[in-house]
C-alpha cells in the first residue's frame, strides 16, 4: 500500500489520544466534554458519533447531520481536530461539506466490502485522514482489504483502531482483545498507526487502565476513549465511559515502554529461543512424518482417519501439562488444535490418495 509517512496528527506526542462521547447528545453535551477534555491538553482529537449503527431498531441512532454543526463549534471553540463515524457515502459527503477532520470506519461497516468500496469511492480525490476499526469477527485479511480499498481511491493517510472482536461466549470483555491480529497486521504495515479502543474492548469502564496499559506495552501508537460528563445518563454505552478527569487519570498512570531494541542481555535471550523454535521446529516435522506413517496403516486398515477418543485423550495431558507449568490451558489447546488439524490434513491427503 502507498501509505503517506506524515503522521495522522502532526505534533501529537504518543500516545496519540481521541477523546469524547460516544454519542452526541446535545450540543450542551459535546460542548461541555470537549470543554473539559481540552482543558488539561491531553488530548489530541475530539470523538463523537453522530450516525450510531445499532443492533436492534429502537435503540438512539444518533443526532444524525446536526451534529456536525456541534463539531464544528467544538474544533473553533477549542481548536481541536474532530472526528466522527461515516457508514454511508452521504455520510462522508456531509463530512466532508462539514471539514470534517477525521472519519473512521466502524467494526460493521469494515465486515462488509461494498459499503467499504462506497465509501472509498466518496472520497477518492480527497486527503481526509481515515481510521479503520477492526471488522466485528476476527477476520485480518478483510481489516487489510478494507485499508487496501481506501488505500486504491488515493487515500494515503489511513490508520487503524483495534475494538477487539465478538464472541457468542460469555466472557470478561465486550469485545475479545485477541492481540495478535493487530500485531500481526503491525508486522505488516508498520507505517500504518494503531489506536487501541480500550472502551469497545472492554465495555466495562473500570477494566479501561488495564487494557489501556496493555497496549502501549504492546507499542500501539494510541487510544480513542470514550468520555462522557454523566456517563450513567449517556444514551449509548453508558458502561464503558468514563468522566473526564478519571481519562486523565488513566493516561497519567500509564508507563510508556522504550522501542529501543539494543540490549546485550535480551540479545542474549533470544539466541536460546531462536535455537528452542529450531528444536521445536525438528519435533514438529519428525512429529508429522509419524502421523503419515499412522496414515498410511488407517488407509491400510480401511479405519477413519479421526478419531475423537484419541484427540480427547491428547488435549487432556496439554491441559494437564499448561496447569502443571502455569501456562495458559486455552493457549495450550489452541497450539495443539493447530497441530492436530495439520497432522488430519496430512493423513487425508494419504488416504484420498494425496488428491
């Protein structure tokens, strides 16, 4: 991708910080967080959605175009860049009527490529700065498409924000953080930044700090919060924001980890994992070259190639094995899942006589 080296937000120091409300309410409202928010000069640039996409209809579907009016006032009143969510291609259009600062493209709208093409094509021949949530399910190449598409309309100035994905499991956080998608899509594109959406992610405003500091240890290039003046009055969301002062608080208590990599002692370390991931890497081989011999006697024998007992037994002594040295029980099965899947792949291509 053709991406523009200069920085979304010129002079932001990191973390790069988006603040505000989830929904613009009222103007009252968005002028009284942006009020408190630019106070203390944290902030780099005002959030606030005035098209909500909404699961259910019934729910506050935002303000819709009059709220643009109400970030127009807040980027003169306290000359902060604003941003909101576009869906649409006529929502871009009055953004962009509006001057708009930022646009982002939300977790839903991301999941589907035509309204991601629609909205590309709104803005070809612009240089809006656009940020890219995450699609709702854990899909990297559809989040890469998605750059790629605003990326061929001639948008060059694109960065990405990380809400975490669903799940139908009953878990901790709204939205499961599964970091090695962003990281991997870092890995990448590492010219492209990344914000962290902790409220998204974690739907519970007290979790905020943690995911918030989880992040910059992972070297995210910022966060985009959500704050509301009265949070338990907000019309969406209402779990995950929190007050002005208590994101100050937050971004006061973070600790900002180096990027410097030269350290002899690290340096060091990572010679024994590079020679461990080579042993790994021999016992995983010898490993499938088993299975296909375990291939060859099923196709033999005319027995099924999987066999649940046997899988079953196996995950067990992982689990017993991740319990024993204290490592993850679900990090275990997921690296023996991947493994098993592997060694079944290979025993069919045996037994179909490798069609």
């Amino acid at each position: 991708m053709n991406i523009n080296t200069i920085q979304l937000f010129e002079n932001a120091k990191r973390p790069i910080v988006g603040a505000g409300p989830c929904s613009a309410e009222s103007e009252e409202q968005v002028v009284a967080v942006a009020r408190a928010l630019s106070s203390a000069g944290h902030v780099d640039f005002f959030r606030a959605g005035i098209w909500k996409p909404r699961t259910k209809p019934g729910c506050f579907e935002g303000v819709g175009s009059i709220g643009l009016e109400w970030l127009k006032r807040v980027r003169g009143e306290f000359a902060l860049p604003v941003a909101t969510e576009v869906a649409t291609p006529q929502h871009v259009e009055q953004c962009l009527k509006a001057g708009i600062d930022i646009l982002w493209v939300g977790a839903r709208t991301t999941a589907n490529p035509f309204a991601v093409q629609d909205i590309a094509d709104a803005l070809r021949g612009t240089d809006t700065p656009v940020l890219v949530k995450n699609p709702i399910n854990p899909d990297l190449e559809l989040w890469i498409g998605a750059l790629e598409r605003l990326n061929n309309a001639g948008i060059t100035r694109l960065g990405c924000i990380h809400r975490g994905f669903s799940s139908y499991a009953e878990r901790i956080f709204r939205n499961a953080p599964q970091w090695q998608l962003p990281l991997e899509l870092k890995r990448r594109f590492p010219e492209i930044p990344i914000l962290c959406d902790p409220s998204h992610i974690t739907g519970k405003r007290e979790l905020l700090s943690g995911i918030s500091q989880e992040a910059m240890d992972l070297n995210f290039d910022g966060l985009m919060v959500e704050v509301h003046c009265q949070p338990e009055c907000a019309l969406s969301d209402s779990r995950q924001q929190v007050v002005p002062q208590e994101l100050f608080m937050i971004l006061d208590r973070l600790v900002h980890r180096s990027t410097k990599n030269e350290n002899r002692e690290i340096a060091r370390y990572r010679k024994l994992l590079d020679e461990i991931d080579g042993d790994i890497m021999n016992l995983i081989l010898k490993r499938m070259q088993i299975s296909r011999e375990i291939g060859a006697v099923k196709k033999e024998n005319n027995i099924a190639v999987f066999q649940p007992f046997r899988y079953n037994e196996t995950l067990q002594r992982f689990a017993e094995k991740g319990i024993t040295d204290s490592m993850d029980v679900d990090a275990m099965k997921d690296i023996f899942e991947t493994i098993h899947a592997e060694s079944i792949r290979l025993q069919l291509r045996i037994v179909n006589d490798d069609k």
